[in-house]
C-alpha cells in the first residue's frame, strides 16, 4: 500500500527557513495531489499547500508569501519550504495523497505519520 | 464566511448515537470529508464525499449534508471511537481548501 513518511530537522531557529521532505513508497507520484499540513500542539488541522506530479500548485492564503511546495517525480518525493519562520510555526507537519479531481469533493486519503518541528532559538 | 465551524465537545454513551456537525456556506456547494484523529497519531479519513467510507471504515460511520451544515454520524458508538473528529472542504470563495475547528467526542 502507499505509504508517506515526512523528513527533516526537529528544531529551526527564529527567522530562518524550514525544509521538509515526504518520501512516497508503495506506488506513484505521478497522477496524484499532494499536500501539507500543519497541527499546533493542541490544537486544530491547517492546510498549507498543494502540488500536483506535473507542479500545478496552490497555497492556503495566510501563508502563501512564505510558503514553497515542489515536486519531484524521479525521487517520488515533494517538499516544502517555509521561510522566516516564528513561534507560531511549531507543529506537527504531516504530508497527505489528495484528491481534488473529483467535482465539489476534496480529501486527504493517506497521511505520513507527521514530524514535529520546534522552531527555538 | 470561509470557515468551517464544530461543536468543540460531544459526549455519548457506550452503543448510543451521535451525530457531529460542520457548518459553513462553502458546504451549499462542496461536500464534507470527515477524519478521526486519536492521541500522538495522524488524522485518518472515515467519510468523504455525498456518503462514502474508505476500505476498512466501519459502516456505523455515515455522512450526511442539509443546507450549509455536514454531518458525520456514528450508529452505535464503541470505545475506540472516542477520538477528534475533523471535517474539511474547499471554501467556495477563495477555492482554497480548509478544515474544521474539531469535535472533541467522548463515549461514556
């Protein structure tokens, strides 16, 4: 079955950028959405952004002037890039398969497990 | 508005019904998708679309919609079912996809 695992640093420091990776096992990037998600300690689930295998993308508003999603298809893998991060910024980042083909009906079927990040000085 | 408003706590008892709401004008035209998430794990989808449940989701779990409210209802709630439960769409204003406030559900 498809899988996702999300990589990166535990900790960012105040200011700096934030890089995550999901690697996808057990089937193709290609034909599928793929997004990111955010939880805060405590509390609710964020979308962040969306990428299709062939780079269409799109960003929640709140964090698009500084938020990056790429793909790539040979590795079957998509990352994230969250520059001049803060406090606010700590939480769970999961990776997540979406489907947004199907009319008016827009979900997240497969989830990674989700990676904490700190940001902390 | 653009947002997708929950009731922040339900409870119910052991094998008795519930039925958890999502409310907002985006869901007169997109429907709702629902997840569990349980303690230290990642969310897992459990309704999507008019009424569908991914392989391997108990069928005691259905979705519903009327007007600008989805509902996820769970027919005959057992103890594993105690969990957040969050729905998400897409917002019919800006086209961007979001997520509930969560449903924090207790069986007793």
């Amino acid at each position: 079955q498809v899988l996702l695992q999300e990589s990166g640093p535990g900790v960012v420091t105040p200011s700096e950028t934030l890089s995550l990776t999901c690697s996808v096992s057990g089937g193709s990037i290609r034909g599928h959405y793929w997004s990111w998600i955010r939880q805060p300690p405590g509390k609710g689930l964020e979308w962040i952004a969306y990428i299709s295998h062939s780079g269409s993308t799109d960003y929640s508003p709140s964090l698009k002037s500084r938020v990056s999603i790429s793909v790539d298809t040979s590795k079957n893998q998509f990352s994230l890039t969250l520059h001049s991060v803060t406090a606010a910024d700590t939480a769970v980042y999961y990776c997540a398969r979406t489907d947004v083909d199907t009319p008016f009906v827009d979900y997240f079927d497969i989830w990674g497990q989700g990676t904490l990040v700190a940001v902390s000085s | 508005s653009s947002e997708l408003t929950q009731d922040p706590a339900v409870s119910v008892a052991l094998g008795q019904t519930i039925r958890i709401t999502c409310q907002g004008d985006s869901l007169r035209t997109y429907f709702a998708n629902w997840y569990q998430q349980k303690p230290g794990q990642a969310p897992l989808l459990v309704v999507f679309g008019k009424n569908n449940r991914p392989s391997g989701i108990p069928d005691r779990f259905s979705g519903s919609r009327s007007g600008n409210i989805a509902s996820l209802t769970i027919t005959g709630a057992q103890a594993e079912d105690e969990a957040d439960y969050y729905c998400n769409s897409r917002d019919s204003r800006t086209d961007h996809l979001l997520f509930g406030t969560g449903t924090k559900v207790t069986v007793l």
